[in-house]
C-alpha cells in the first residue's frame, strides 16, 4: 500500500491510534517503537512511522525524512536497550517474512546475533 492514510484494517496503525495495547519504548512525533510479543532476540522492538506505508522502499520513496527517523529512533532504542550493537531488518513482501503490511523495522539486540552469509 502506498497511502499514507491509516488503514481500518491495519494492526500498526491500530497500534498507533491507541486502540490495541502495546509496550511501548520510545515515540516521536512521527515514529513509535514497541516491543514485539514474540521475541527473537532478548531485545526485540518494532520501530514504525505513524504514517501508513506497505514498505521500506514505498516509505524511502515518499519521505526519506521519515525513514531517516526510523533509523535514528532504532538507533536511540538499542542504546537504550542494549549496549548499542544491533541488528535492523526490514522484512519487505510475503515471501522475505512480512505480516504486517506497515513498513517497521526490527531491532534485535541483547545477545550475539547468529548469521552465516550463503
């Protein structure tokens, strides 16, 4: 989706609007970071623009300014959170793990984080 308008059906914007709890970490006037309910990582915060985008590369496209922030809040998060070592994926279609169609990112830190390059 490519709207930056709320959706009814959306789960992040429901989140946002303050209709369904979340554990929330940090805010901006534009961004909100939230814990994920199920962890991958001793840290696991969602970091999403309050605006409504399908994702990163929709958001990187209508507002760089925006996403920038996501980044910086991300950033502000695993300082906060952890010892300021992290990872930051962006899932982007079905196929590479995206569910909720509301561009977020995933902060994961807290531990040494297991990856093998193919």
């Amino acid at each position: 989706m490519t709207s930056a308008e709320p959706t009814t059906d959306c789960l992040f914007c429901k989140i946002v609007a303050g209709d369904v709890p979340a554990d929330v970490v940090a805010t901006s006037d534009r961004v909100i970071a939230f814990r994920d309910i199920a962890p991958q990582a001793p840290v696991h915060v969602l970091v999403v623009p309050k605006e409504h985008h399908g994702d990163v590369s929709v958001l990187a496209a209508a507002d760089p300014a925006l996403l920038a922030e996501v980044v910086e809040i991300a950033d502000r998060v695993a300082h906060d959170l952890a010892d300021g070592q992290y990872r930051f994926i962006f899932n982007s279609g079905p196929r590479a793990g995206q569910s909720v169609f509301h561009v977020h990112g995933h902060v994961l830190a807290g531990a040494r984080l297991g990856w093998t390059p193919a």
